[in-house]
C-alpha cells in the first residue's frame, strides 16, 4: 500500500496517534496526527522530536508510568491512562493503547500508540469518591465506606454503582465492556485450616497481585464476596479478554502457590464476559454471564478460564 495513502489515513483518524522512537534516550516523537494535536495544543513542528515524557503531567498515578516505561523498555503491548500536559498548563486524562511494531528489520524499535480522551470518566469516578467521602465525614453515625478493610479494595456496593455509570458510558459510545469474575477453590477448607487470619492474609496478597495485572487507571477492581473478585474494564473487547484472563488465571496460581501450602489445593478460577452494552439489557445481564461461566471454571479440579458465551455477549 503507498505510503503517502497510509499516512493520509492516519492523519485523518479521530483517535490521537503518536509514533515514537522507542530506542531513543526520550522515546522521542517522529509523528503526531491532528487529532492528537488538537487534544494537547502542540502543533506538529512543536511536538516532533520531542522526548514524550514532556507530556506526562504531575497526575499521573506512578503505576501507570511505570507500567508505560515498562513497555517501552521491554517491547512490549501496553494500555495505561495517563495524565498529559496541554500546551496551555492543563493537564488532560488520556487512554494510551499501543505496542512496538516492526519497519525495515528494527525490531522494537518503533512504538505507535492510540490516545483518547477519558477525562470525563476519571472525572466522574472521583467526584463520586469524593462525595462519598464528605458523606462519611459528615454522618459519622451512618459512615458507609466503599472499601472492604481486609483487602482494602472496593467493595461489591461501590463496585455495582460504578458498573452501572460505565455500562452508560459504554451504551453512548458504543464501546465494549469486559466483566472479570475470580474465585478461589478450595478456600472455605483452606480457612477452616489455617485459621481466619491467614485466609484473610492470603486474601491481601491476592488483592495486591490483581492490581498490578489491571493498571489502568479506569480499570476497577473490587471484592465481590468472601471468596471472589471482580474487575470491570473499559474498551477492551473480548480478544484482549481472553488473553488478560489468561494472564490473570497465572498470577493468581502463582501468588496462591506461594503463600498457600501445596496440600491445601488452592486454585484460581476465572468467569469473563464481555458485551458492547445495547438498549434492553443492563450491566447486571453481564455479571449474570461471568457467574455462569465462573461456576464452569471452578468445576475443573485444577480451576479454568471459561469466557462466557450467551446472546447478550459479543
């Protein structure tokens, strides 16, 4: 395909795309099209060989940078949430989807990514937080906290009322929405066993490792029940679902490998379902989906992947 046609393609795009020399000291810019110009302010000579952490902004949550030069150290896919400096002095929310990719023989040496604008979301999310936070200040007697204290994730109240802002969210633009469902075999013996403090340790642990696999700042991840998680993750289609689930059903083992003794037979178990959220259905529809597919999984002696398949799920 000629290049000037390509290049006419992605100017035009309505996502932001940058292209990168990942190899470079600053990972500096060698293409910016017009709309992620417009979402920053800079024009093209002001952002072309630029190093691109000039654009992160100081709310950027240090997981998602470190995630991100991460990706660029190792060559690898990465899908962070990031807070960019504008030219004006603001700074903007923006989704960055991307990986390295591979022109005349250099491997990893060029990194495209995909930018778009979430900062209504993430705004959304933490006014929410906000205000139930002035709420527990103010009405000490009723104080309802969105956390569970033993993993110090969100708990399953905050978790649906937030599912249900971003099932809207999606419905309006038409984007998919992947439910996460984990479970544990095994760990109602496992408690009885070792006593309810290290159930509630290894619970923790299992906490602390889902959050480093889900880093994105609109990714959620909370405690469902005593024995399960659930995470809900924005934009990614069911493909990228898999392959996270994948990821995922790994780290659990590991992590319940390590802290459990190997007699007690502890096993990840994980239930996805993924759904671009139509008129006459509801976010509950899709947790319904993940809890028949987590109940398949936990059937196998050894736990399972199992990604939901059902009419309300594409």
């Amino acid at each position: 395909m000629d290049t000037q046609l390509l290049l006419a393609a992605l100017a035009e795009c309505r996502d932001g795309i940058v292209i990168t020399d990942a190899i470079s000291p600053k990972n500096r810019i060698i293409y910016a099209n017009k709309a992620f110009q417009m979402m920053t302010g800079f024009s093209e000579s002001e952002l072309i060989d630029k190093g691109s952490r000039f654009l992160l902004g100081s709310k950027t949550r240090p997981t998602a940078a470190k995630a991100f030069r991460q990706a660029l150290g190792e060559g690898a896919r990465v899908q962070v949430t990031l807070s960019s400096i504008c030219k004006d002095g603001s700074q903007k929310w923006l989704e960055i989807s991307g990986g390295p990719f591979e022109y005349k023989g250099e491997k990893k040496r060029y990194f495209i990514g995909t930018c778009r604008d979430v900062g209504d979301r993430v705004e959304a999310v933490e006014a929410l937080m906000a205000s139930e936070i002035k709420f527990e200040k103010t009405d000490v007697e009723t104080t309802v906290s969105s956390y569970d204290i033993v993993t110090s994730l969100y708990n399953r109240s905050y978790f649906e009322e937030i599912a249900e802002r971003e099932w809207t969210a999606m419905l309006r633009e038409h984007r998919p929405l992947s439910l996460f469902l984990i479970g544990i075999s095994n760990l109602a013996g496992f408690k009885e066993q070792q006593g309810l403090d290290a159930s509630n340790r290894l619970m923790a642990n299992t906490a602390s490792a889902l959050r480093q696999v889900f880093r994105r700042g609109i990714d959620l991840v909370a405690k469902y029940d005593e024995e399960r998680f659930i995470v809900i993750s924005t934009g990614m289609a069911w493909e990228e679902a898999e392959a996270m689930a994948s990821r995922l059903k790994d780290v659990v083992d590991g992590e319940l490998l390590q802290r459990a003794p190997k007699e007690e037979n502890l096993h990840g178990s994980i239930g996805v379902a993924t759904q671009i959220p139509e008129e006459g259905f509801h976010v509950d529809h899709l947790i319904e989906a993940a809890e028949h597919a987590l109940l398949k999984a936990s059937s196998y002696s050894e736990g399972s992947i199992v990604v939901a398949e059902s009419e309300c799920v594409a």
